[in-house]
C-alpha cells in the first residue's frame, strides 16, 4: 500500500441509518485529479436538511452518509489543473460539487438547477463512489465548487454564509432586489431567515419580520436590525402592512396559506418560497392578478453568486449569529436544531474535535 493511499484514509461523523445518529466512521477519498482541490475542514455549518437526510425524510437516503454543506477549509493540495487556489489557502464548500457542464443552466452559470447536480453528500460522484459531506477531517472537491473566503474573515463565520447566506442572496440578486430603499418582509425566522434579514439590512432595504408568534420579536427588532415585527394573527397589524412590500422572503417549511401574504405586496411585488412544502398550496387568481404579483421559487445559488455574496458580507461586515460546537456535540445540537433552540447557526468545529485522533 502507497503512502498516498494511507493519507486518503480518513474520519467523518456518518449516520448509519435513519435513527440520524452519527458516529466515527473511516473512509478513503479520491486522489487528487488535476481539476481537484484537497482541503482539511476546518469547520462546518449544520442545516435543517442535514436533518433531513440524516433521518431519510426524502426517502432516498444512503447509509453510512456523512453530512455537512457549510465547509470551510484549508487548501492542502491542488491538482495540475488548478490555477485559482494553492495549498494554504482558506475556501469554502457548499452543497453542490459536480454538474454536467453543458446544459442550458450550467451555461448560464446557474449550475444549481443543472439537472445532473451532484451533492456535497448522499449522492453519487462521477466515479461511483458516494459524495461525503464536511463533518470529516478532509475532502476532495472539484475546483469549479470551490470558492475563496475572502481574507479577514472568520472560518466559523463563513460557514453559514455557503448555503442559507448564497439561498438568500441569490433570488434579491436575480430578481434586481439588491438595491437600496425597497421594502421587504421575512417569514420564518430560521437559520435562511435570520441570513435573510441580516442580507437584506445589508442592501439599505426597510425589513418586517412576520412570524406566528411573539417569540422572537427581541431578537428580531434588537439582534438582528429588523425593522418591524408583525405577529401573522394581528389582523390590524397586517392590514396596516397592506401594499406595502416588494417581495417577501418565505422560508415557513410547512403548509400555510399564501393569500394573508400576497396581499402585503405592492403592485408588482414578488412571494419568494424557500421552504420544502409537499403540500400544495393555495390562493385565488385575482390576488396575483389585481397587483400583477408574482409567486416564485429560487433554490441556493450559482458559485458565481456564492463569490459575489461572501464579498458582498465582507464589505458590510456582517456576521452569522452562530453557536460553535464540537463533533462530540452533534447529535445534540441535531435534536436542539429540530427543536429550533438554537440562535440560528451551529457550526462543528471540525478541525478542533480531533476526529482522527
Ligand atoms: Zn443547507
Ligand atoms: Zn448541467
């Protein structure tokens, strides 16, 4: 056995089966092709869906399956190929690392909805082997889904910003909402929701929260910098609100109806859904109709706009509202996550948990 073959060996937390619990679990990565970037994980971010396809939620998960789409790491080594990144620099990864390359979408640089997409974990890379994400000690990743992290900014930070930051930036960035003055609203406070505000404050924009509850309006108003609170029940609250907003960022993972909302928009306006709902839902054509309103979807966002976003944070200096943890932690942080009790963010330090000691 070649010492090269010894140094691919390496640790991850997986999941074995839909119980979600992770353990140590021993793995080889690829050698590094000359298109390929192999980084040490410094740290990982932990999103609801990793929840989801640790506990096969969807159906199609593959076991053992080792999570994490929020990767920010140190370059070790590059292949031939890669011009853009050397050995010690810091970059991130996120929740795609492959894409057919040729179709109309990957054209268009918006390689997220490439029908061929590879994911950073639970799916199959163009080798045969199974795709692992960055609760592990290292990975090899190809270099077109590789991105810098801008100099100054902190690891741990950064993480967030790869998959709920870039899902936020990208639909105000497509649908010409990154400019200063506009009125937006945020449903859902959770980890995309509170990117969601922070992003949106960032770009000059007046921005309501709306959520079921009370709860969160301190951290709303005082934490985060939004503008306005709006309880979704307080009908003369959400009357005053009426015609009043350029889009709405919907991030309510579960069935809700969209009417109450739609009629928040101005003329114009835009309903952003981000949240996973298997239910269909529902409304009647005259409240799009009366106010030429649009009800549309965006899904994370090109490596092109993941560049520009973390740029972008950059310039603004802002930060996630993050809670570091270490590996040993993650089965608890996974079940205060589904509880919603944390303040937006765990992030794993990975490459202070030692996992291969
Ligand atoms: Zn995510
Ligand atoms: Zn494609």
């Amino acid at each position: 056995m070649g010492s090269l073959e010894m140094e691919k060996k390496i640790v991850g937390w997986a999941a074995r089966d839909a119980s979600g619990v992770l353990s140590p679990y021993t793995y080889s990565l690829r050698e590094t092709g000359p298109e390929d970037v192999h980084l040490k994980v410094m740290c990982c971010g932990v999103c609801h869906t990793d929840i989801h396809q640790i506990k096969n939620d969807l159906g199609m998960s593959k076991y053992p399956m080792v999570p994490g789409h929020e990767v920010v790491g140190e370059v070790i080594e590059v292949g031939s190929g890669v011009t853009k990144f050397r050995a010690g620099d810091v970059i991130g990864v996120g929740c795609i690392v492959g894409c057919c390359g040729n179709c109309r979408p990957c054209n268009a640089d918006i390689e997220q909805y490439c029908n061929k997409k590879i994911w950073s974990y639970n799916d199959v890379y163009t080798d045969g082997n199974p795709t692992q994400g960055g609760f592990a000690t290292a990975m090899v990743v190809h270099q077109k889904f590789v991105v810098k992290i801008p100099d100054g900014m902190a690891p741990e930070q950064a993480a967030p910003l790869l998959c709920a930051g870039v899902t936020v930036y990208s639909p105000l960035n497509h649908f010409g909402l990154k400019k200063s003055g506009l009125r937006g609203a945020i449903l859902g406070l959770g980890g995309v929701g509170h990117m969601g505000v922070k992003i949106a404050k960032a770009m000059g924009h007046h921005i309501t929260v709306i959520s079921s509850s009370n709860k969160k309006r301190d951290e709303a108003l005082d934490h985060l910098g939004a503008d306005e609170y709006v309880v979704s029940s307080d009908a003369d609250k959400m009357q005053e609100i009426a015609d009043s907003l350029d889009y709405i960022i919907d991030t309510i993972p579960v069935f809700h109806p969209l009417e109450p909302y739609l009629s928040l928009l101005k003329v114009d306006g835009k309903l952003i859904l981000m949240g996973v709902i298997n239910t269909p839902l529902q409304f009647v054509s005259p409240m799009v109709m009366l106010g030429r309103k649009s009800i549309t979807g965006s899904f994370i966002g090109s490596m092109k706009e993941t560049e520009e976003m973390l740029e972008f944070c950059k310039d603004k200096d802002l930060s996630s509202t993050i809670e570091v943890v270490k590996m040993d932690y993650i089965n608890t942080a996974m079940e205060r996550l589904e509880k919603n009790d944390v303040r937006y963010r765990f992030v794993v330090d990975v490459a202070g948990s030692k996992l291969d000691e």
